[in-house]
C-alpha cells in the first residue's frame, strides 16, 4: 500500500509538472502565431504597395508608349534629326531610315 502512494505522488508530480510544460508550450505557441499573423500582414501590406506602384509604372509606360506612337504617326513616322541634307531626306545621318522608325519597330 505504501509503494503504490508513493508512485501515485511521483505520478502527480510528473503531471503537474507537464501541465506547466503544455501551459508554457501553448504561451509560447500564441507568442509565435501572434508574431506570424503580424508579418503576414505586413508582407501583404508591401506586397499591396507594390502591385499598386507597379500597376502606377505600367500605366506611366502605356501613356509614354501612346505619346511615342502619337508623335510619330503625327510627324509621319519621320524624324529628321533636326534639319534637311542636300538630298532632302532629312537627319543628315545618312542610312535613309529614321530615328523613329527604328525605335517604333523596337516597341513592337
């Protein structure tokens, strides 16, 4: 009778002292799932800022790439560097073909 008291009090110090483990284990837990939640918000807060900056770029390169198609259409595809040759082909580089014209057939 007197082992078994003794093993049924070792047995309860071993569950008291397991229970503060799962008590500590389960703080610990909430510390990290706290601290988890709180990146993932903010690493979805940057990631919003960044779609929102590039949607912003890609709607500045759309513009600047209508403005380019613009003034090119609106001059006749030709630009002549600034002034004519003797020849009358304009740009004075020589090669016939002009700035525009190679720098439109890069944008497509």
């Amino acid at each position: 009778h007197g082992e078994s008291a003794s093993q049924a009090k070792v047995a309860r110090m071993e569950c008291d002292m397991l229970t503060r483990k799962v008590r500590l284990l389960e703080s610990q837990y909430h510390a990290l799932e706290t601290a988890a939640n709180r990146r993932q918000g903010d690493v979805e807060m940057r990631l919003a800022e960044q779609a929102a900056r590039l949607q912003h770029y890609e709607s500045l390169e759309r513009e600047l790439d209508d403005a380019v198609l613009t003034a090119a259409t609106t001059s006749g595809g030709v630009w002549n560097g600034g002034g004519d040759d003797d020849d009358g082909k304009g740009g004075g580089r020589g090669g016939g073909g002009s700035e525009v014209d190679r720098a439109g057939s890069a944008l497509s």
